[in-house]
C-alpha cells in the first residue's frame, strides 16, 4: 500500500509529518523487514542500511540518541537480520545478533526496563517494554539460527521468559507495571510477550511447554475484542509518562491488534 509503482516509499511519520523515501529513526525501520522478504532489491533498502550506519555507535549498537531502548531489539535486529539473510551478508547477521547483545543492559536481576540512559534505567517492568525486549530476541533469532550461533541469545531469551511468567496474573495476562497488581492490564504488552513465548516453542528453541499460560492469555484477550475486531485495553502512547501509565486510562490502538495477529498465527 505504501510502494508507489514498486519503487517509491509514501509514508508519513508517527505524528503524520510526510517522509517520502525517508528513515525516521531506528522505531521506522520493522516494516522494513517485510519489504525485504518481498522486494529484496528495493531501493530503499539501500537507505535502510544507510541509516543504521548513520545512528551507529562506536561500539556498533544502533540507536538514533543516546538512550538505549528495548524497541531495538525488534526494529533493528530482526529487520536487520532478515536484510542479512536476503542479502546473504554475515556481517549484518553478526550486526544483527550485536544488537540484541548491547541491550541486556534493560534486563536487571530478574526486572525488565524499556530504557538505559547513561547508566539509568526506567520504565521497571513496562509490558510492551518486555514485550518488544523478547519479540524482538524472539524474531531474530528465528531468522538467525541455522546461520549462526545464536546460543547466548537463545540463552538469554530462555531466562526471561521464565522472568516474566512470574508476572503473569491468574487471568493470563500482565499488569501496565508487570510487578503491581494494583495497575490495570495492558492487553499489547501481554499479546507481545505471548506472541514472543509462542514463537520460541514453535520455533524450537524454547525449551518447555507453556501452552497452558499461552492459551490463558489468548482466551482473556478474546474477551477485549470488540464486534469489528479491535483491541481494547492497550496502554496509550508512553509519551504521557509514567503517570498515565498508571493510570486505568486505556485505548484501542493497531499496534495492540498486531501483536494479538502473531499470537494468533502461532496458536
């Protein structure tokens, strides 16, 4: 819908600001993944990898700042990784998997955290936060494993899925704020996190059987749907700060709807 007679990329931003063939910072660069699949010699995939190179650090992370945030995981290295394997290019699989590796710093004795800015980490335990640390873990290494060794990331990605099932509550779902039980559900984050623990099983490297809370969180998300099939329940923009996360204030969002697809798909 948005290649215009298979060459031109029409979009516009977030905050609807027109970006015609166009990177928009490291959040942008997901769907390029798909194009990839299907277009592999698009001309804006040039771009694509151009911008990576322009937002990288000298250690190799790619971020568009200074904070390191856990949407990377999933729109840089999974797209990075498909690009890698479309292209047949180690370095950007090996890119791919580095990604993953500089953000363990948002995982902390068992908590999770949705950004690390110099040493400071915040948003404890943020669902979607989780959900875009482990889908992203989870998506990348399922391009990646029978092209590299991706042990230490199946590794990682193993402990916390195991951290985060003990967040889950009775109805399968998880808290806005995983470890309070006073803060209401957030249906995107527990759609995230499930669709990512799906995923690891049917992909093989998830050790275990967690069809059971799977499918507890399945069922409770059905129960959000509304007649046209939206999802209720999905913590608004976090651009309002930690204070309207916590409130009960929730909206209908796509992105919700799209993770609840993938978890869908694999159930």
């Amino acid at each position: 819908m948005f290649l215009k007679e298979g060459q031109d990329l029409i979009y516009e931003t977030a905050v609807s600001i027109p970006k015609n063939n166009k990177i928009d910072g490291i959040e942008s660069t997901l769907p390029y993944a798909t194009i990839a699949r299907f277009y592999p010699g698009h001309p804006i995939l040039k771009e694509v990898e151009k911008a990576w190179n322009e937002y990288k650090k000298e250690n190799g992370m790619v971020t568009d700042g200074v904070t390191i945030t856990a949407e990377g995981c999933y729109t840089v290295a999974y797209p990075m990784a498909v690009l890698g394997k479309e292209w047949n290019r180690k370095d950007l699989k090996l890119a791919a998997l580095e990604q993953l590796k500089h953000r363990e710093v948002l995982i902390d004795s068992r908590q999770f955290y949705l950004r690390y800015t110099e040493g400071e980490r915040t948003y404890q335990n943020w669902a979607r936060g989780a959900a875009w640390f482990l889908i992203g873990y989870a998506r990348t290494i399922s391009e990646l494993k029978d092209e590299l060794d991706c042990s230490h990331a199946i590794e990682v990605f193993q402990k916390s899925v195991e951290n985060v099932l003990a967040f889950q509550r009775e109805n399968g779902l998880w808290g806005c704020f995983m470890h309070d039980d006073n803060i209401a559900i957030d249906t995107s984050g527990s759609a995230g996190i499930c669709a990512a623990i799906a995923t690891g099983m049917k992909e093989g490297f998830l050790f275990g059987d967690y069809s059971i809370q799977i499918k507890k969180c399945y069922n409770s998300l059905l129960t959000y749907l509304t007649p046209d099939g939206f999802l209720k329940g999905v913590a608004q923009d976090n651009r309002g700060g930690i204070e309207l996360q916590q409130s009960d204030y929730r909206v209908i969002a796509q992105m919700g709807m799209g993770l609840m697809a993938q978890l869908h798909a694999y159930s």
